[in-house]
C-alpha cells in the first residue's frame, strides 16, 4: 500500500487533492463545453475547488495561466497575456489615438536544434530532419488596449493553447467590464478561449456587463457541493490513510460545514492529527469516536478570526469617510441576519428595508445604497481582504457572502458586541 502524509490527503492542497472527487455537473460540464469554442466562467465561492477543477480537466501544456491584479487596467491584462505567451514588451514613444504609449512586442523564445545549439530570434523551429529553421519578422508595434492588436499578435505565433484568468474577480470593475467588451472580439476574430475563474456566486456576470456575449459564454458553478460528494471526499481520503471515519462524526462535520469542501478537509485533517494520524496506517484504524465535530468545525473558522475581524473593520471605514457611512450600514443587516438567511442571500428590497428603518440620515437614498453595494468587491480588494466575502449579484440583485467559512465564523460571535464596535443599532 502507497503511504501518504495526513497532510497531503486533507486540508488545503495547492495541487490537485490526491483525494479529489469529480462532480458530473461540474467537471463534466467543463469538459463538455471545452471544445465548443465558446469562453469558459468558472465561478463560485473562495475555496471551493475552482482553480482545482481546472487543473483537473485541462492537461498542463493545453493553457497558459495569468493572475489578475487590482491594480491593473485593460492594457496591463492585455500585456500580461501576450507575455504568458511568450512576447517580450517595450514601450515606444510612439502613442495612440488615445494617447497611450504604444508597445513594441517581440516574441521571446530560443529552441536548441541537434549539433546546432541554442537559436535566438523572433521565431525559432527544427524541421523534422533536425535542422534548424529560423523565421524572422519585425516587431510587432501595438496598441495593448486595443484587442484586435492582441488578436493578431497571437495569430502571429499561431497561438492555439486556452487562455485561463484566475483571480478575476479582483480587477476593478470597470476593467472587468471593459475585458467583457473585449471578449466579443476575441470571439468573433479569433479562435481563442479564455478560461475565467471568479469568486461571485452569479451566473451571468459578463453577460450582464456586455449583452452581445450571451450564447459566447458559459457559465460553470463550481459552488456546490452535495452531501454525497462531500462524503466521498472523505471516504476516498479514508482508502489513502487506510482510516474510517465515525459516522456519526462525519453526518455532524458535513451538516454543519455549509457545503464548504474546505472546511471538511481542514477538519477531517485535525481529526487525524488529534488521533496521531500523520499518514497511512498499517492496520485500519477508527478516526473521529469521541470527537465533536462541530468543535472541531469551529477551530478551522477561527483560524481565520483575525481576517474577518479585519474584514468588518476595513469594510466599514468605506473608501473614505461619508456623511452617510454606506459601507458600514451594508454590515448592519449581515451582522443580524442568520447563517442561512446569509446563504440564501439578501435581496436590495429587504437590504433598503433594514437599514432605512434604523438610518438615523434624513437624506436616505436608496441609490446611495445601489452604488455602495456595486463596489463591495472592490473596496474589499482595496482594503486587502484577500479572498474577498461579500460581493453582490447585480442580476438578482442579491447580497452573497462568498467565504463559506466567515457564515459559520459569525454563528459563534457575540453579534451585539460587533454591532457596538461598529457603532450600528443593537436589536
């Protein structure tokens, strides 16, 4: 029998988990639509395998992979690809229409051919007989705003590999939606795929920013996870450690985690430890009797008290100080809502009811509340709450907690007490 560590069976892995578990409506809508020409949103909350999931059903040499930035605008994006691609950039003095610097790309690779060695230049290539070829062309000059120059810098070097944008989410939103105007022309002239992962539990964010990609888009719900996944994601981390879980520990952990697989692992993981299991045991061994799993549950979420702590804070100070304080009061209804009213979400008519009702503001405007609402992930993204926790479904007009983690956190505090700090009404 194969050993592996306590570790590399449960908890967060940033590899595939070797105890990983393929959901049908999931991967399999994945890898359905992956050769449908159509781009791919991979969406759902923080830490729920969605990064896992594409790693799983797309080979290594099939994508190339760029990190968002908050700080980036439409070009840097743009940039960022044609360097995962291979380019080299330089800016020109050169400017565009608009006044921005043009960039001068060059492809950047070099290939060793046999008895040869290492060939330089724009363009390498080994024909089939060994010998070396080399195809040279001028810099390319572009405008990295323009997508029809990134389009036709990657036909260049016949680019065919799918692009994958993690962490998309975190660009600002007018970026998000100036990359959504982009996305129709990556479609229609070129052959290009984009892979975009997100953290919003919203089906049609690009759709909602540009109309024209309906029917260019899907949309792949990475959130969800059953009962019966859940439960085969310990009983295949059980066959790897040659352990087996109490039941009634296990009906106890899976009900109270809120569907988070993180949360199951992470305590699945500190069973094992409190019954020095630290990799595969020789004989099978019982894991769990005696052990309450909501206890144990509320270890992995305080873990990260210090993150949601800072998380209110930040996001109630807003962007700056305001008469109105919006940010602040969009907490006042999460801080008193139950963990599945959170889960459901908590609709704009009941957010405007709550806070209206309670406002000690003569000039409340429910645009005022629309507009706060709209940049919840930006401001978190400013403040440094990374992965974000709240963010707002402007479809459904729904306010989502994204981090299944932060419902539970909230279900073991003293609610007064953190209304008080935030200086909102005690109900």
């Amino acid at each position: 029998m194969k050993s592996y560590t306590t570790s590399a069976v449960f908890g967060i892995a940033r590899d595939i988990p070797v105890n990983y578990v393929t959901r049908d409506n999931v991967d399999g809508a994945l890898v359905n639509n992956l050769t449908r020409d159509k781009h791919v949103v991979i969406y759902g909350s923080s830490k729920q395998g969605k990064t896992c999931l594409r790693k799983h059903c797309l080979q290594e040499e099939d994508y190339i992979t760029v990190t968002c930035s908050n700080r980036w605008d439409l070009g840097d994006l743009h940039s960022s690809i044609l360097k995962m691609a291979g380019y080299e950039l330089e800016l020109q003095k050169t400017k565009t229409v608009s006044g921005k610097q043009k960039v001068s790309a060059k492809f950047g690779v070099s290939i060793k051919a046999p008895g040869i060695g290492e060939i330089g230049g724009e363009l390498g290539s080994v024909n089939d007989d060994g010998k070396s070829s080399t195809v040279t062309s001028s810099n390319l000059e572009l405008d990295v705003y323009d997508a029809n120059d990134i389009i036709n810098a990657l036909k260049v070097i016949e680019f065919v590999q799918y692009i994958v944008l993690e962490d998309f989410h975190y660009l600002p939103n007018d970026v998000q939606k100036d990359f959504a105007i982009a996305l129709k022309a990556f479609h229609e002239s070129s052959e290009l795929c984009f892979i975009i992962v997100g953290v919003w539990l919203e089906e049609n964010r690009l759709i909602q920013f540009n109309g024209d990609l309906t029917g260019r888009v899907i949309a792949i719900n990475a959130d969800k996870w059953s009962d019966e996944d859940l439960r085969e994601v310990v009983g295949n981390g059980e066959k790897l450690l040659n352990v087996t879980f109490d039941g009634a520990f296990i009906k106890d952990l899976i009900s109270g985690s809120f569907e988070s697989v993180a949360i199951v692992q992470e305590a699945c993981h500190n069973a094992c430890i409190r019954h020095d299991i630290n990799h595969t045991q020789k004989t099978l061994t019982k894991v769990g009797n005696g052990l309450d799993a909501r206890t144990l549950i509320q270890e992995v979420v305080n873990a990260q008290s210090g993150r949601y702590f800072g998380f209110i804070t930040h996001f109630a100070s807003g962007f700056q100080e305001t008469r109105l304080e919006m940010h602040n009061w969009i907490l006042y209804p999460v801080l008193i809502a139950t963990p599945q009213e959170l889960e459901e979400g908590l609709r704009l008519t009941s957010l405007n009811k709550t806070i209206k009702d309670k406002h000690p503001g003569d000039k409340w405007n429910p645009g005022n509340l629309t507009q706060a609402l709209q940049s919840t992930a930006s401001l978190q993204v400013k403040k440094g709450t990374v992965p974000i926790i709240l963010d707002y479904d402007q479809t459904k007009t729904n306010l989502n907690v994204v981090d299944r983690g932060f419902l539970i956190w909230l279900e073991y505090q003293e609610r007064e007490e953190l209304l008080s700090q935030n200086e909102l009404p005690i109900q």
